[in-house]
C-alpha cells in the first residue's frame, strides 16, 4: 500500500490515537470521519494525502453543507463540525509527523454553530410522573426505574450509567464511582437513598434471575444476561417521558439537566454541580447556561433601578463592589451534550 495514500495514513492516526490512550468511542467516530473523507477523495481520484488541498477541504466542506442524512434532512452545522475537527487533527498530526510538508488544514473555517437555550428541564413533579411510568409487575419495569431513579439521583451520562459495574456501588456510603467518564476521568458521584433503594430491589429481586455465567460486572442488563446498550437506553426512557405526556421530549440526558437545575434553584453551589456533572473546567459548565425565570425575577427585583425605586445612577450594591458570580452561570453544556446523545459519535 502506499504509504502516502489518505487510508495508509488513517491507518498510522488510528494507531497513534489508540498509543495515546484515546477512548474507543473517540477512535470509532475518527476512523468513521476519515473513511468518509477517503471514499469523498477517491471518487474525485484524490488519493494520496500530499494532493489534498485548502480548497479540496473547503469543496468538501461545501459537500457536508449540502448533504442530506439518512431520514432525508439537512446535515446540521453541529454535525458538520463533527465531521471536520477530525480532519483538522488528522492532518495537523501528519504534518508533524513528517508525513507532509505543509497542513492544508491550517486555515480551514468551521461552520458555526449556534448557540440555542437549552430544552426546558423537567420540574420536580413532572419528573415523578417520569419515574412512575415503568410498569413495576414486570422485571424489566423494575430495571428501567432502577436506571431513572440512579439518572435522576446522580446527574450521570448515559454512558456513565452503562458502564457501571456493582462494585461501583457503595450503598453504606451513598457514593457511586464513575469510571472512565467523559475525558476518561474518574469521580465520585453522591446517590440518594431512594436511588438506592431501587438499585437493590433490582439487584435481589430481577438481575440475580438474568445473571448468565460467568457473571458479568456490569450493573444493567438485558434479560439474556447481556449489558443494556445505549440506543436501547435512550429508547426506553424516551418512550417513558413520551407516555407520561408533559409536552416535553428527550431522553436520558433530561434527567441530567434536570437534577443539576432543581438543585441549582435549591441553593447548591455552582462548584458542587460543577464537580457532579464531571466538568473539568467552570467555562465548560456555562456553556449550559439555564438561568430560571424564577431566579432571574430575584435578581432583577434586587438589582434594577426601576424594580427597586432607585434613582439612576445609584450604586448595584454597597461599597460598589461587583457581584460574585452564582449559579446563574451554570447549564449550558447540557444542550451540547443532549446533541451528543443523539449522535452515535458521542
């Protein structure tokens, strides 16, 4: 094979990434941009990495823009970047590598992508009528309220919640383990005691019966003894707040947004959701920015001139100091993630 042609070098990036101790789901989803790349670059006799250019990038940038998916609908600027920041690493590694002399990609522009306000959370009550809707006469029934209550309690990924294994649970603690989580980080999580009461009804009373030998460690399962998959996941708690009929929509990521804005109107502080949610950084949790009408009603009748009966020009607060920044900036990359937990390549 040529050791300049695109599927060689694929190759030579997938390698490095896996040496570098990338996630596999992170692998998956290069592998499958750069084939899509290659097979795009192939029709049009492109074969080798040294031919592709700036303006062969920005055709197939145009190319994406252009594309429809699988249901027949515009592919969206957020999947669009998702198909091309792989490119941008791909050849920004081949470039110092040696493999290349120059990085066509250097300079290449991403569609940008916008910024809309995260779906409404649901509130208290409503997410009861979420957790009520399995039919607890069933073992799977008690399964899927094992796995809202453990969402719901927790504010976990999906992912998160699959790759749970039983000595991840620490019932005397009130502590889960979350391994590997998003950026292959570890933490602990806090569980409530409800969660924690349908964690064991399920494990005593339905997963002891699916349990094949040899017993696997992961905590979910399938009736056949195999671990529960993430579509099958999504699916099941769609459908649930589906049936319950809030006139609202999603999947296991609500649950996230939710307990992380109930408890943000609750008082906690914007550090503690930040460290429950698994953000590295605070900028990454205002990405999810969500300020509740509620609380914005509260600074807006403590802080505005007219609201207050001030005149204008008076000070915001004594000593005109600024005002710390509070949970306010909080949910944003909640709407960023929910995007991811309809993609595949999340």
């Amino acid at each position: 094979m040529d050791n300049q042609s695109l599927t060689y070098l694929s190759r030579l990036h997938l390698d490095y990434l896996r040496a570098m101790n990338y996630s596999p789901r992170t692998i998956s989803h290069r592998e499958t941009t750069l084939r899509q790349f290659s097979e795009w670059c192939q029709e049009r006799g492109i074969v080798k990495a040294s031919s592709v250019t700036k303006p062969i990038l920005e055709r197939y940038r145009r190319h994406l823009h252009h594309s429809r998916d699988a249901r027949g609908n515009p592919i969206s600027a957020n999947n669009q970047l998702k198909r091309l920041v792989p490119l941008r690493s791909f050849f920004k590694w081949a470039t110092q590598q040696n493999y290349l002399l120059y990085n066509p990609a250097s300079e290449l522009q991403l569609p940008k992508v916008a910024k809309a306000l995260p779906r409404a959370p649901l509130t208290a009550e409503e997410a009861e009528q979420v957790l009520a809707q399995p039919d607890l006469q069933t073992d799977e029934g008690i399964r899927d309220r094992a796995m809202m209550e453990v969402l719901y309690s927790t504010g976990i990924r999906r992912m998160e919640l699959l790759n749970l294994t039983r000595p991840d649970v620490n019932g005397a603690r009130q502590m889960l383990a979350v391994r590997q989580g998003k950026g292959q980080k570890d933490r602990f999580v806090p569980i409530g005691p409800r969660a924690l009461e349908w964690l064991q009804h399920y494990l005593t009373q339905v997963r002891l019966d699916w349990v094949i030998e040899p017993e696997p460690e992961t905590l979910f399962l399938e009736p056949n003894g195999q671990p529960m998959t993430s579509d099958k996941l999504s699916r099941l708690v769609a459908r649930y707040i589906t049936r319950a009929d809030l006139g609202k929509t999603g999947s296991c990521h609500l649950f996230r947004h939710t307990a992380a804005t109930l408890m943000l109107e609750n008082g906690a502080d914007l550090r503690f959701i930040q460290q429950l949610l698994g953000h590295k950084q605070l900028s990454t949790t205002e990405i999810y920015t969500h300020v509740s009408i509620l609380k914005l009603q509260q600074i807006h009748a403590a802080t505005h001139p007219t609201a207050r009966g001030q005149k204008a020009g008076n000070r915001r607060q004594k000593g005109g100091e600024e005002p710390e920044a509070t949970e306010d900036t909080l949910l944003a990359q909640l709407e960023a993630e929910s995007a991811e937990e309809q993609d595949p390549t999340d």
